[in-house]
C-alpha cells in the first residue's frame, strides 16, 4: 500500500517532548505543526476511501497511532494528546468546509448549478448539511466568554472521547465537563440558529 | 453581551437547569422583572436545552466530506456524458457515484445506471487495460448479474461504467421488508450463489461482495452489481493496491495482500449470509482504527449468529456452513461456490451438511465454535502473541511495532478470557494454560535483552494469567517482571505491579499480606487509584469498612465502564451493603449500575448479564422469590440467546440459578437448572472433570431431598463418573464415592454400597484420607457387609461363593482402615 510519506521537522518533536513535560504554552504552536499531516492524512483517506471510512473518530485515533509510531518516545498521555488532535482537527474540517464554499461560490468548474438552485435541491436538515463554519465561529465567540467551556466543546465535537477521557484531558472532574458541555451545546444552538437566520439576509 | 452578563447567564444556567419546569417558570418570571434581556436569553437557553439536541456531536470530518461529495454529485447532474443524460443519483460507494441516465443514441431510449469511478482508482496502466476489457466484461450475461453495458472516460478523464439499471431493494432490506423466513432467506440467496458461480466459470472474481451489491428486482432475481470492474481495477498480480472495498465483507487474503482467488468471494458470500440470517454482520468495526480493524478480520473468528426468535439447534448447521465459508485461511473454505451451493441444499433438505465435517474434528471444531470468541480467538490470539513476541526476539529493528502488536494481543486476549470464564474461576481449559506457559517462555527471553519491553508485556501478561486463575504463575512471573522494573526505573509498572501483587494475595486468600502490601504503598498516586481502592474493600472484612472504599473507588474517575474491576466493585458494594443491613441501598446501587451499563454498553454486554446475575442474589436475600424466578427465567432466556445454549457461560449462569434454587428449597425448579448445568458441563469438560462431577453430585443432593425417582439413578453415575475419574483429587473422588454409597445404604440396596466402595478401580489411600470420610466409609462398608450377611467371623458359605469373596474383601478393607488409623 502506498501510504503518503508524513515526516516532522526535528522543531515538532522538541515541542511535543516539551508539551510532554508539562509545557501547556507550546501547544499552539504544536497544532499548528501536526496541521500539515492531518490535513494530508483526511485529503489521503478522502481519497483512497470515499466516504464512510474517512471518519473524524478513525482519523484521529489513526493519526495517533501513526505519529507514536514515529516518534521515539512513549504518549504517556493520549487523553492530551486526542484533545490537540481534535483542535487540528477543528481547523482541518473547516478549511475544507470554505475552500468547498469559496469554489462554489467563485465559479469554475464545480459552479455548474447556482448555489441557491443546490440549496434548494437539498434540504438542509440532516447533519451532512450542517454549518460547520458558523460553528466554528460561535466556538470562537464562546472562547471569548469562557475559554475552558469552549475547549471541552471542540473536544466532544471533534474527537470521539469519552467524558472520562476529556475529563483526564482538561484536569477537571467528569461532573465539570458534564455541566460546560451541556451550556456549550444549548449556547452553540442557539448562535447557529440565530447566525443563519441573519445569512438569509446576506 | 457583556462579560459579567455572560457570566451571570453561565451561572444561573448552570443552576436552575436540573429544576423542574414549572419551578424555573416562575424564577424565570420573577427574574424578567428586574433584567428583562437576560431573561429571555436564559429562557432561550433552557428551551434549547429542553427541546433541541445539537446535530451530530462526532463525525465532523465525515460530514463534512459529505458535503464535497454531495457537491460533486451536483456537478454531474443534468449533464450529458457520450451518448448519456445524467437524470439523478441512486447512491454512492467507494467506488464512486452511481447515477440513473438515459441513453440518447438516435431512436434508442434506455435507463441505465451509470457509474461515475473515483479517480485515485485507477492509474494510467490500469486504465488501459479497464477500457480494454469492456467487450469482455459485456459477454458475462446471467439472470442474477446485473449486465454490464458499457464503459468509458468523460472528456476530464474520469472514467465511467454503464450497467443495467436494476429497480429495486437491496437484498438486505427486500427480505427485512417481506420479513422471509430463514428458509426463504436461504433460498434467496441461492440465487445470489448461482450468480456467483456463473462468473467464478468465466473467471471472474468479484472481490467486493456485499448487500448493498446484490439488489433483488420487482420479480425476486437477485442481481450482482459491480462484477468484473474490480478485476479491471486492480493490478495484473491480483494483488490489492488500493483498499476501497468495505472491511466488514472483504477477507483476511484480501487485506493482507496476498493473492486472491475465488476462495476471497465465498468468504464474502460468508459474511453476507449471516448478516442477511441474522441481521448483523459478524463484525462489529464501528469506530474501529484501520490497524484494529484488520487484527479483527484476521484473527477474530466470527461469532455465533443469534437469530431473533428461532432455536439455536435449527439452525446449527447453518452455523457450521457459515464457519465454513468465512474460515480465515482461503484453503479451509468451500473450494467452489457450487459446494457451498450444495451444502445449503442439503440443509434446505434437511440432510447432513458436509461442513460438519468427521466425528473427531466436529467435536472439536463444535467446542471452538460453541465457546465463539471466546475459546477459539483466545487460542488463536495466544499463538499470534508468541509469534509476535518471536519477532520480536529476531528482529529488533522492528521492536516498536511487534511490541504494540503484542500489547493488542493482550488486550484481545485479556477481554476474551473475560467472555471465556465470566465468573472468573479459572477452570481449567489445559490448552489455554500450555498455551499461556509457551509465552511465557518467550516472554522471559526478553528479560535480559529487552528489559524494558519486557516490563511492560509482562504486566499485561500476569494481568492474563491473573485472569484465567493461573495464580501460582502469575506470582512467579510477577515478581520477576518487579526485578526488572525496579533495575529499569520503570515506575509506572512498578505500581501496577505492586497493585497485581495484592490482588495475587487476595486470590490465595492471604488477607494478612494483603494488608501488609497495601499498608506499604507509599506512592499517592498509587493509593488514590481506583483499583487499588477496591483492593483495600476486598482485602478489609468490616462491611462498613468495604463500604467505603468501595464507594470511593467506584466514583473515582479514571476507570471505564467496561472496566471489569470497576463494574465488580459494585456487586461487592452491594454485598456489603446487605451485610450492613441497608438493603435498600444495595438495590439501588445495582439497578443504577444495569441501568448504566445498558445505555452504555447495550443489553447483551457481557457485564450487562453478568450484573443481572448478581441481582438474583439480591432478589433472593431479599426473600422475593417470584420475581426472583421470573427475573432468574428472563436472564437464562437471555443468556441463552446471546451466547447459545451450550456455552460455559449458560452453564454458570444455571448453576448460579440451581444454588438460588436450592436456597430457597424450591428443589425442584433447582434440580431443573441443575439438570442443565450438568448437561453444558459434560460436554464442555467431559463427564469425569471436577466441574461435572460437583455439579451432577448438587443434582443427585437435590434430587434425593424430594424424592424423586432419578435420585439413585444419579447417585450411581455420579460414583461411577468419581471412580473412572483421573483428573480430581483424592479428597474429592473419596467425598464422592462415601456420599453415593451412603444413598445406595439408606435406600437399603447393600450390594451396589459394597459394590460402589470395593470396586476394583478405587484403591484409596486411608493413611491421607480426610478422617471424616474415613469413619463413613468405614460405617456405611461395615453396615452394608452386615446387612448382607457377613459377620466378622463369617462361616464361609458353601452355597454362595461370591458371597464369600464380597465378605473376605470387605473385610479386608475394614481392617485397612482400622490400620490406617
């Protein structure tokens, strides 16, 4: 099987030791650098796999295998490490949600029916329709207001942990989690339905 | 909004959610008065919070790429491609669109499916020879193959295949929608078979079988799509370049790479039967990692079917012919689709099925098949563990990987064991522990070269003897796995080690050393774990003591709920609970804990069962008998259909149901069950194990307490089964013999008591015999000698010669025991 070659810069490993040994300030930088292959890894799974395999839950988990694979040091810690994954992952769906937009909307070849010809052929409904980018910004607008409710969102949205794990992955206790996830999901609600109430208008 | 407003939201949020309705009505109200916005916006909240879940929480990715596709699908539609119009989508595959089109050539009007293929699939070499065999692929015509029409590439170079366009189902949901019955499912998919063996002659395999590749038309054919493309996609090697086919139907060949043959269609066909028997695939793959996925294909055999509503013994041999077809080497399937064709035929015709196979090997292969994952992917993960520890040994520079292969396999194996000996008594399956002490072997080669690696397996090893009762050795192997971690700086297993080690003396119900160990952990973190927590409840025996650690260790996080240590605790904390007398707690603990495991784990997990069981004791100390025997009736039904009838688990769980029986003196429900046990245990571990022989002695104890007509009956096979024993211990085999002699004695048949004591075959050892059954032995031998006329200076009689010989050997035994004392 030809799987793509993903390698890191020796930078990326020096970060994760030191993300490894306690260092939370790093981890910006660190999704930034595990960006590339996760990015690679859903174009290359999108592409060998279609749709149904490429799922976020599979990437991560393989995405994890592969990178301790690589390294040469044990991940002591996979709940942390599944929480950077789902921030990276975070970033990957939504670049592909606006380049997917932005070449609907700039024409060329994929432009072959208007968009609201297509909006209207599919009804927007189901989970295949959702707006993943005006969740991205209510997720960022809650960030504002409170950072540790908006991180346990993305975590539950883009990982397939457990309560368990995200509890291990924030130091905080499952009851905690249990109480920002269910503020988070009501609050991200109801900015959506307001956020596309205001597209109409658009 | 502002900050603070923000917080204050969060805030009362956060607090008034769990109140009822109409409570934060009214505060909601009261509220509006003074700051009328932020109201409303809680208001809002706790309305979304009440009516409306937000869409998909996982799966963003796969969403998302959904969307692209449907995007993709968009730009085809309406579009005309050669001679044909695209009108809409019928589905998508890993393969690529399938869209309906209409043929516009001159006067020529027909709806055709056309299918548009994933680029990636096809590199230039491989096109070439896809396009070249179009002519070939058209000439493949049957009644149960959909015909191929055509193919080509769009003016961009992607190409495209053009089939005919079935109308209809699925084969799949065509029998769920006309609810066909087993024989009708199997008829049906003799169709499929006929398909199948059609291009099999022409020489073609198919390579990517799966319901939703088989659609049944308005008239009942079944129809295969796809054939022959999958030849010309791949590689002329036959070897799989790409893996677009679905995990769940594909064959262990098929995802090791190696060459395929037909053999890879019929395991297929395999998979496809059984989810269209039974309604599920064998596999459960969902959120499974491609590597985890593969180690299941490969090594996990499939369990067996449970078909909703319909006795395992109807459909056994459709059982064996399944087990046949998916065999995970390709040379142990059906050589032909015609002879698995022929093996459905004789079941439709009640006949013996070939797949059954010889007499010596059904009855192992049935022991395999009987116990599911259990037994046989045990086995199976043993052996892959030692090659995968052998690796290892050779080949360092592939340390890292063999070593997480090796880590899987103990996981695999450690969940197995579970699912193999659910009550955990260790008993014994002889392959498993020779199996076991082979890696065992291996394993101790690392202790000098691989220190390291070694800790590490070890641990998870002693956890796996641990678990199949083999505590003597995972003493031994543990104590030198803490040499080494302790020469290695390994801390983390040092502590999971020092944790193994009470729990070790636990088993060998050594309470003081256990104390002695958990007084000298010192690590805090050690002590705070959960499991270390329920080891201080297990080794302490106040109940009031227990209590609390168990309820400490239960709350703290860290554990799964599929933790079999976590989900055991609970059961002990009810225990204990009753012993403090507050039983109502203890009712509440459990049914909170099935509940739980319920959601969370379905109802037919095996620690789902295994805490229903635990309820039983409840419900029996609890004096509720009816509901204790409906329940008990319940949970056997249960048990039965998830794991089949003649499984060790269905057989515990009777025992289990024979003891509650016997406790409420309900003895004939309890001979019953007990009836069952006996039956499971014999064949499971023949008629002479230790096993079979204690729970046919519960039944003949039973079964004389009421009188019942069986009871010498049982009492007779029960010594016979003890004396031809070679496999229990004295003490045991001596217990048995006195106690069936004893029944024989009081229902005044003397000569099968003296026959029974002096048979040939027992020569017991009266200097180590347990002095109690001594002294019966020598009663119940001496009542029934004088019952039949012997006294200790018997007259030789001339009339009864044998009679004479029975009183000399009697005697003579009378005096070995007097001897012996």
């Amino acid at each position: 099987m030809n799987e793509p070659v993903f390698s890191f810069e020796k930078p990326v490993t020096e970060l994760l030791e030191r993300w490894k040994s306690g260092d939370r300030a790093v981890e910006d930088e660190l999704i930034e650098s595990v960006y590339p292959y996760m990015r690679a890894l859903a174009s290359a799974n999108l592409r060998r796999y279609g749709r149904g395999i490429a799922q976020t839950t599979e990437l991560a988990n393989e995405a994890y295998l592969r990178l301790q694979g690589q390294q040469t040091f044990d991940w002591k810690s996979r709940s942390h490490f599944l929480a950077i994954i789902a921030a990276v992952t975070r970033n990957v769906v939504i670049d592909l949600m606006r380049e997917q937009y932005a070449s609907k909307r700039g024409g060329g070849s994929i432009n072959v029916i208007s968009i609201d010809h297509a909006d209207a052929q599919i009804p927007a409904t189901d989970d295949e329709d959702f707006d993943w980018i005006a969740l991205d910004c209510a997720l960022k607008a809650l960030a504002v207001e409170d950072p540790v409710c908006a991180k346990v969102a993305e975590i539950k949205l883009f990982s397939a942990m457990n309560i368990d794990q995200i509890a291990d992955a924030c130091e905080l206790s499952v009851s905690t989690i249990g109480r920002h996830w269910r503020f988070a999901k009501v609050w991200l609600t109801k900015r959506l339905s307001v956020k596309l109430n205001e597209n109409e208008f658009e | 909004m502002s900050s603070s407003d923000f917080q204050r939201l969060r805030a009362l949020f956060d607090e008034i959610c769990d109140w009822p309705r109409s409570k934060q009505l009214s505060y909601l109200a009261e509220m509006s008065l003074n700051d009328k916005a932020l109201a409303g916006e809680l208001a809002d909240l706790l309305d979304i919070e009440l009516n409306t879940p937000l869409p998909a929480t996982a799966g963003a990715l796969g969403a998302a790429m959904n969307t692209m596709q449907k995007a993709e699908s968009a730009v085809w539609l309406g579009k005309t491609i050669d001679r044909y119009e695209i009108l809409e989508e019928l589905g998508r595959g890993g393969m690529g669109i399938v869209f309906k089109a209409q043929r516009r050539d001159g006067d020529l009007q027909q709806t055709v499916a056309l299918k548009i293929l994933r680029r990636g699939l096809l590199d230039a070499r491989v096109l070439g020879r896809f396009l070249r065999e179009r002519q070939f692929l058209a000439s493949l015509r049957h009644p149960n193959i959909c015909t191929f029409l055509d193919s080509g590439m769009t003016d961009d170079g992607t190409p495209y295949v053009v089939m005919e366009l079935v109308d209809g189902d699925d084969l799949q949901s065509y029998a769920n929608q006309r609810n066909l019955s087993i024989r009708e499912r199997v008829l049906l998919f003799q169709q499929v078979l006929r398909g199948v063996a059609y291009a099999h002659k022409s020489l073609i395999i198919h390579r990517d079988l799966k319901p939703s590749n088989i659609l049944v038309d308005a008239l009942g054919n079944t129809k295969l799509l796809d054939f022959g493309i999958a030849r010309s996609l791949s590689t002329s090697n036959a070897v799989e370049t790409e893996r677009w086919f679905t995990a769940q139907y594909c064959a262990p060949e098929q995802l090791l790479g190696t060459a395929l043959t037909t053999a890879c269609d019929i395991y297929s066909l395999g998979v496809v039967l059984y989810e269209l028997l039974s309604g599920k695939p064998p596999f459960q793959l969902a959120g499974k990692t491609p590597t985890e996925t593969e180690s299941v294909i490969v090594r996990t055999p499939a369990p067996p079917m449970a078909i909703a509503g319909a006795k395992r013994s109807t459909y056994a041999d459709l059982e064996s012919i399944l087990q046949k077809a998916m065999k995970k080497e390709p040379e142990a399937r059906y050589q032909s689709v015609d002879e698995f064709a022929l093996d459905l035929d004789s079941w439709l015709h009640g006949l013996p099925v070939q797949a059954r196979g010889s007499h010596a090997s059904y009855r192992i292969k049935k022991f395999v098949q009987r116990n599911k994952a259990v037994v046989s992917a045990s086995v199976a993960l043993v052996v892959a563990l030692v090659g995968a520890v052998m690796i290892f040994v050779v080949q360092n520079a592939r340390i890292r990987n063999e070593r997480d292969r090796a880590e899987l396999s103990l996981a695999v194996l450690n969940d197995a064991f579970t699912a193999a000996d659910p009550l955990q008594t260790g008993r014994g399956n002889v392959n498993i522990r020779e199996v076991l002490n082979a890696s065992a072997d291996k394993l101790l080669r690392l202790e000098r070269s691989n220190p390291a690696d070694f800790v590490a397996l070890a641990t998870r090893f002693v956890d796996v003897q641990y678990r199949v009762g083999q505590i003597n050795d995972a003493s031994k192997m543990l104590d030198r796995a803490m040499i080494v971690a302790l020469n290695t700086g390994d801390v983390a297993s040092e502590i999971t080690l020092r944790r193994m080690k009470i729990r070790v003396a636990l088993a060998f119900r050594d309470f003081v050393g256990a104390v002695k160990l958990i007084d000298a952990e010192t690590d805090p973190v050690a002590r705070t774990h959960p499991e270390f927590l329920f080891l201080q409840g297990d080794a302490n025996r106040a109940a009031k003591t227990q209590i609390e650690f168990f309820r400490a260790g239960i709350l703290g996080a860290g554990l799964a709920v599929n933790n079999t240590y976590w989900v055991s605790a609970h059961w002990r904390l009810a225990d204990a609970l009753i012993r403090d007398k507050r039983v109502d707690e203890a009712t509440e603990v459990m049914s909170d804990l099935r509940q739980l495991l319920e959601n969370q784990l379905g109802e037919e997990h095996i620690l789902v069962l295994r805490t229903r069981m635990a309820q039983l004791r409840l419900l029996q100390r609890l004096g509720k008998l009816e509901e204790l025997e409906a329940e008990g009736n319940n949970l056997l039904l249960k048990i039965t259909s998830v794991f089949g009838q003649d499984t060790l688990f269905t057989g515990d769980a009777e025992s289990i149901m024979a003891a509650i029986f016997r406790g409420v003196k309900k003895y004939d429900v309890a001979a019953r069950h007990s009836k069952n046990v006996v039956q499971i245990y014999e064949r499971q571990f023949g008629a002479s194990s230790e096993w079979t022989l204690r729970e046919r002695l519960n039944l003949a104890l039973t079964l004389e307490l009421i009188d019942d007509s069986n009871t010498t009956e049982q009492f007779q096979i029960l010594a016979q089964s003890a004396i031809n024993s070679d496999v229990i211990e004295a003490s045991l085999k001596d217990f048995l013999i006195v106690r069936s002699a004893e029944h024989f004695l009081k229902i005044g048949d003397a000569r099968l008591t003296i026959a029974t004591l002096l048979n040939t075959r027992y020569q017991p050892h009266f200097e180590s015999m347990d002095s109690d059954y001594k002294s019966r032995t020598q009663r119940t031998l001496s009542a029934a000698l004088n019952s039949i006329g012997c006294t200790e200076n018997a007259v030789p009689s001339c009339t009864n010669r044998d009679q004479t010989e029975t009183c000399r050997l009697g005697n003579q035994r009378l005096c070995e025991i007097v001897n012996a004392k």
